[in-house]
C-alpha cells in the first residue's frame, strides 16, 4: 500500500462531508499498514469548531492505542491541516503526516505558518504533500462554487421577497 492508497481512502472520508454539505475534508491514520481511523469535518453538523477530520481520528487512535502518544501513525489528511490540528498533531508526536492540498488562508504545514516543522518545538513532523493534489483540490473547489451558487441564490431571493415581487 502506497501513499495514493491512503489518501484516496481521506477523499472517501471527505465525499462524506461533503454530502452533508460541510467543508469536504477527511483523514485516515495508519498504523502499521492498517487503517486504524477514519473521519471527516462534522463543524456544522456538530455546530462545534473543534470537529475537524483530523481532531476526530485522533481521538479514535488515541483510544485504539492506548496512548496520548501516537508515535508509530501516519495521518493522511486530504487539505493541509489547520493551527488547531496542527498542534493537536505535535502533541499526538505524530511522526508523519501526508496531506493532498495546500490551503493557503489556514494552513499550518508551511502556508501560513509551519507548526509541523517548528525547531523551537519539542516535535517536528515529516510532512509529504501533493498526494492526490488534483483531487483532493478538486473537491474542495467543486464544493465552494456551490457554496457561493447556493448563497446567491438565498440572497436573490431574499431580495425579490423584500421588493414583493414573489
Ligand atoms: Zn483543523
């Protein structure tokens, strides 16, 4: 099993999501060759900002292993996680994270900041990136174009209503 394996087994997660109408992101974590956990974004299901992909396979392992300490996992991700996963990723001692797609307004694995790769921090991650790009990229523009479609059209609506010509 390969890198392009796992992560299309994330962009299955991340399909999930994006069903459900949240940010289409999702993640695996590996272990030992075997999927241990799987997860996608649930924010707005859970009306919670902690929710993240990431977050929820960490949570999982943690309880599968056994341990705060995840030192033999490697998390795919399908999107460059953001500062909150970045550091729960530090504090898992997760040694390596692959991910698909950079995101350029949050991303903390060389984005905005590289929390991932901080010498001043007791933890630094081996980081794969680019993993299925055109994928995992894809997804995500194909859900905001509707996002913004959707919200157009909630607007136009409204508008009509307000000048009563529906
Ligand atoms: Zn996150």
């Amino acid at each position: 099993m390969n890198d392009e394996y796992y992560m299309r087994e994330a962009l299955l997660e991340a399909e999930k999501a994006f069903q459900i109408d949240e940010v289409p992101i999702g993640a695996v974590m590996v272990r030992n060759g075997e999927i241990i956990a799987r997860g996608y974004n649930k924010r707005n299901t859970m009306k919670n900002p902690l929710c993240h992909a990431e977050i929820e396979i960490i949570n999982k392992s943690s309880e599968i292993v056994g341990d705060w300490r995840l030192e033999d996992c490697t998390l795919y991700v399908t999107v460059e996680p953001c500062p909150m996963c970045a550091g729960a990723i530090v504090q898992a001692r997760i040694p390596r994270v692959v991910f698909g797609t950079r995101n350029k307004k949050a991303g903390c694995a060389g984005s905005v900041l590289d929390v991932l790769n901080e010498p001043m921090l007791n933890h630094q991650v081996d980081v794969t990136e680019g993993v299925l790009l055109e994928e995992c990229s894809s997804i995500m523009s194909t859900f905001f174009r509707e996002f913004r479609k959707r919200m157009k059209e909630k607007k136009e609506k409204k508008e009509d209503e307000k000048c009563g010509c529906v």
